[in-house]
C-alpha cells in the first residue's frame, strides 16, 4: 500500500512538472495583446497590474497590489486599481477611494468626492459605509450636515456589528470620540 502512495505521489510530481514546462514553453493560451500588459512589464511587477486597470477584462487580481501601490506612494496608480475594482463591485475598494479622495496625496482633497464613496457603501449595505458615512453627516464634512440622519446611519452601523459604530453611540455620537485630536482642525467646522 504504501509503495503505491509512494509510485502515486512520484506518478503527481511527474505531471505537474510536465504541465510546468509546457506552460514555461509558451503551450498555455495566451492573453490579446491589449489585455496582456506583460509584454511591456513582468507579471509580476507593480506596473503589470497598473497597466491592466485599463484592460478591458476584469482581473480581480489586481485588486490586492492596489493597497501596496498606496502603501508605497504610488498614488495614482493605486487609484485607477481602486477606482476599476468598486466599479466592478468589489467592496472592499470603496473605502479605499474614499480615503485617496480625502487625502489627496497628489492632488487636492475633495471630501464630497470621499463622502460619495462612503455611501455608495453605505447603499450597498456595509456597516463600515453606513459608519463612515454617518460620520460625514455628523460633521458636514463631504455632504450636508445632518446629524439625524447620521446618526440613524451610525445605529445601523452598530446593528451590523460595527465596534467603533457601538462607540460612538456610547459616546452620545460624539465623533472626537473616535477620532480623537488628529481629526479635529480637518472636522472642526461643516462645509456645508
């Protein structure tokens, strides 16, 4: 029994060896040369998976490098990745450019634009949408200041099981509460 394990397991080795080379060969399909950036960049470079946020199939793959790219300062490039992965559905992009719009980095800050990427999460039923964008509420920052409306975001946020959410109501919505001093001169006054 166990030679034939043993003949098995070396039999395995043999055709995924074999199935490597003829890939390493060039017998695997390859991709049109519009969705193939690798022709210019290596596969697994920075600027492969920059490249292919233009392509016209979606890759969800790119969607990881997109955090190193911000990471690193590569701002831009981060994100088209972003911005290509939330068009597609991916909801874990949405914070992302909510972030890179409110940051700015290399270009000026636009809260509204942020604000409308929270809740476009928030619309999609995520409870760091709902909390993020009743934050921009509480504070009229992004989006018209509102605070009944935030707070009603907020509780949702709690319900779906958001701990800074839960906070926050502990708190009496009190946003210092959860982004103590290092928010206060960007929050201090609405800009509505």
């Amino acid at each position: 029994m166990k030679r034939s394990s043993y003949a098995m397991e070396n039999a395995m080795k043999s055709v995924f060896a074999a199935a490597v080379l003829a890939w390493a060969a060039g017998a695997a399909p390859a991709l049109a040369a519009e969705d193939n950036p690798a022709s210019e960049h290596g596969e697994l470079s920075v600027q492969y998976w920059a490249a292919k946020s233009a392509s016209e199939r979606f890759d969800p793959q790119m969607c990881r490098y997109a955090v190193f790219l911000d990471k690193t300062g590569q701002h831009e490039e981060a994100g088209r990745l972003f911005q290509r992965c939330a068009d597609e559905g991916n909801l874990n992009a949405m914070p992302w450019m909510s972030y890179l719009e409110e940051n700015g980095y290399d270009r000026p800050s636009d809260p509204a634009k942020a604000a409308q990427w929270d809740k476009r999460l928030s619309d999609a039923g995520s409870p760091l949408g709902a909390f993020n964008y009743g934050l921009d509420l509480l504070r009229g920052h992004g989006a018209p200041l509102d605070r009944a409306a935030g707070k009603a975001l907020i509780d949702k946020a709690a319900a779906g099981g958001d701990k800074t959410a839960i906070e926050l109501i502990a708190h009496d919505y009190d946003p210092e509460s959860v982004t103590p001093e290092a928010d206060k001169a960007r929050y201090r006054q609405p800009q509505f």
